[in-house]
C-alpha cells in the first residue's frame, strides 16, 4: 500500500503539472517528486488525449466532424492551459526573432507573444485541424483512437529529451528545473512507454509504426536544431516537441494509410 500511495503521489503531480484537472486531495511536493513523476507524463497524455476523443465522438453526433474538432481543441486547451502551446509559440518568436544564445533565451522568457509566435501556432492549428479532419473523414472510430495515441505518443517523445540533450538557460527560474539533466532512468522510461503500447492496443495496426518514426525524427531534428542554436533544451523546447511530435504522428498516420 505504501508503494501504491507513492505512485499515486507521482501521478497527482505529473497531473497538475500538466493539466489544470483538480486533484481531490493535498499532495507533498519535492524536487524529487517530481523527477519521480516524470514517468506518468506520457499517462497524463493519455488521460487529456481520452477526454479529448469523448469530446470529438459526441460533438461529431450533435453538430458535425468539423465543429467537433473545433470543440476538441477549445476543451484540450482548457484542460492543459495551453501548457505545451505556450511552450510552442515562445519557441518560435525566440528562434525566429533572436540571434545568437543570449538573445535567443531573453526573448524566450518574455511572457509577450510576438508575430512569429502567432503566425506559428495559427499554421500549427490549421495543420491539426485538417490533419485529423482527413482521418475522421475516412473513419471517425480509427481516429479517436490516433488522437489518444498521438497525445501519448507525443509526451513521451517530448520527455526523451530530458534524458538525450542538455538542459539549458537559468535552472533557478524555469518550469523544468526538477527534470534537468536527469540521468538515463530505465524504469521510468519503461512505464512511460507502457502507456504508449497500450495505446496503439487500440488500434493494432503496424503501420503506425511509421507514424511514431516520423513524429520521434521530428524531435530528432529539434533537438539538433536547439543544440546548434543555444546548446540543449529548454522547458518552452519540451512543450515545441510535443506539439510538433502530434502533429507529425497524424500526418504520419495520413501517410501510411494512404501509401503503405
């Protein structure tokens, strides 16, 4: 029971770390409650990619594909307070309109959000719109499946990266300082995958196999572009992978339903 109630700890913070999902009960907090937490992320995407694909089923039902969709991004948002969002355009106003590390770091701790970062998240919306309008269209069920796969898949590729680069800018002040520069973790990488097997249970089919190979390319060449730009990652870069990874696992699905 001990170690239950300890897990649970660890789920509740990677919950509220994430998601604005209230959590009936007072929890301790510890930098290493949180590093220990760590292995539920990709649950937590799980969980937000679950209520996201009830949301889409029932709006579909009352109105159509493309208003559910619409609803499904207004509730996701509202569920992580535009955690990873946030993160996303902060990554593209700070590498669009910075030059250099410093410069770079400075515009990405600015809390304002400037053209690149409005023009990015609006094509990054569109691209998802459309992208799981495309598979809804050819069959709704197959899709409310990818997206909880995709909301998985994607947290757990964002959370490789605390383990393959270098955490970056003022540890003191930012969002991540209890996941930097952690040492490689197996069983925590381990019961973070667990939660991506069980969700492509859902839907076995091999070919998204290539899906989860383009989205993790994608963090491939972001982390090497944010290595060659500033030297590692930062809690903003996490939250650009994650977005960017989703993304690419619904284009991905698109590519090989159609071509495999």
């Amino acid at each position: 029971m001990k170690i239950l109630k300890k897990e649970l700890i660890y789920f509740a913070t990677a919950l509220m770390f994430f998601t604005r999902i209230p959590v009936p009960f007072t929890i301790p907090y510890s930098g290493e409650i949180m590093n220990k937490s760590q292995k539920y992320f990709a649950w937590v995407g799980m969980l937000v990619g679950l209520i996201n694909t009830v949301v889409l089923y029932f709006s579909a039902q009352l109105f159509n594909l493309e208003i559910g969709i619409v609803l499904m991004m207004i509730i996701s948002v509202l569920l992580t307070g535009a955690f990873h969002e946030d993160g996303f355009t902060d990554m593209c106003d700070s590498f669009g309109g910075g030059y250099g590390k410093e410069k770079i770091l400075t515009i990405m701790k600015d809390s304002r959000v400037g053209a690149y970062g409005t023009i990015g998240i609006i094509l990054l919306f569109a691209l998802k719109f459309f992208s799981i309008q495309t598979l809804g269209t050819a069959d709704l069920g197959k899709t409310l499946a990818i997206i909880i796969l995709a909301h998985t898949t994607s947290r757990f590729i964002s959370g490789t990266m605390i383990y393959t680069h270098q955490y970056v800018t003022d540890i003191d002040v930012s969002k991540s300082k209890p996941l930097a520069n952690k040492p490689l973790d197996g069983v925590a990488l381990a019961v973070g995958f667990l939660s991506v097997l069980i969700s492509f249970a859902l839907i076995p089919d091999w070919r998204l196999v290539f899906a989860f190979a383009l989205a993790y390319t994608g963090k491939i060449y972001m982390g090497w572009y944010f290595k060659k730009h500033i030297g590692g990652y930062t809690g903003d870069c996490l939250g650009a992978v994650q977005q960017v990874c989703e993304v690419l696992f619904y284009l991905g699905t698109i590519i090989a339903w159609k071509f495999i």
